[in-house]
C-alpha cells in the first residue's frame, strides 16, 4: 500500500473496521491486464487483498438497481459500480476520484 497515506492505513489496519472491496474492481484490472494498459497477475493480487482483511463484495440485484438509478456524473461503469454497492451497503469509498464525490455517498481520501 505504498501510495496510501497514514490516515487510509489507519483505517484499513483497524480492525474495527469492515473492509471491503468490489467485485467491479478485479473485473476492471483484469481488463486492463488483457487490453496491455496493466501488468500484474490477476491471482496473486486478489490472494493478497484476501489476506489483507478485505471481503470481496458481489454484485447483487440491489446493487444493479440502485446502478439504474445513479445520475451519470461518471463515466467508468466500475466505478459507477462501485457507488451503487456504496449506497445500498452504507459503505464509505476511499478514493481520489473526484467523481465520486459527486454522488450521495460518504467518501474518504486515500491520501
């Protein structure tokens, strides 16, 4: 976690907190990797967020719903993925993605 700063790892070493991490994250790594614009190896990297503490957050029917109902603020559907899961689980996004912010839901820099 080289490009956190000390508040994220704080956040993400307490263990009082719940860390998740969505599905619509390694999907969009993995086509990265497939189109050239990412090297890493797929695998290892989610055994790593795995044993980091994180649980992967599927995508459920509420999830695609609360989707529809979004404003497109953002064009990245992962990221808009990741709002809608968000909003339905009463979940904070860590990000710098500006974006984000401009949808209803609780944000904290990874800085």
């Amino acid at each position: 976690m080289p490009k956190l700063g000390p508040n994220a790892r704080a956040l993400i070493e307490d263990p009082g907190n719940e860390l998740l991490f969505s599905t619509a994250s390694p999907w969009e790594i993995a086509i990265k990797v497939g189109i050239g614009r990412l090297r890493v190896d797929v695998v290892p990297a989610m055994a790593a967020i795995a044993a980091a503490g994180f649980t992967q957050l599927g995508v459920e029917p509420a999830h695609l719903a609360a989707l529809t109902r979004l404003e497109r603020h953002h064009g990245d559907p992962f990221d808009r993925m990741i709002v809608a899961q968000a909003l339905v689980e009463g979940a904070t996004v860590m990000t710098e993605d500006g974006m984000i912010a401009r949808y209803p839901v609780a944000t904290i820099s990874c800085r």
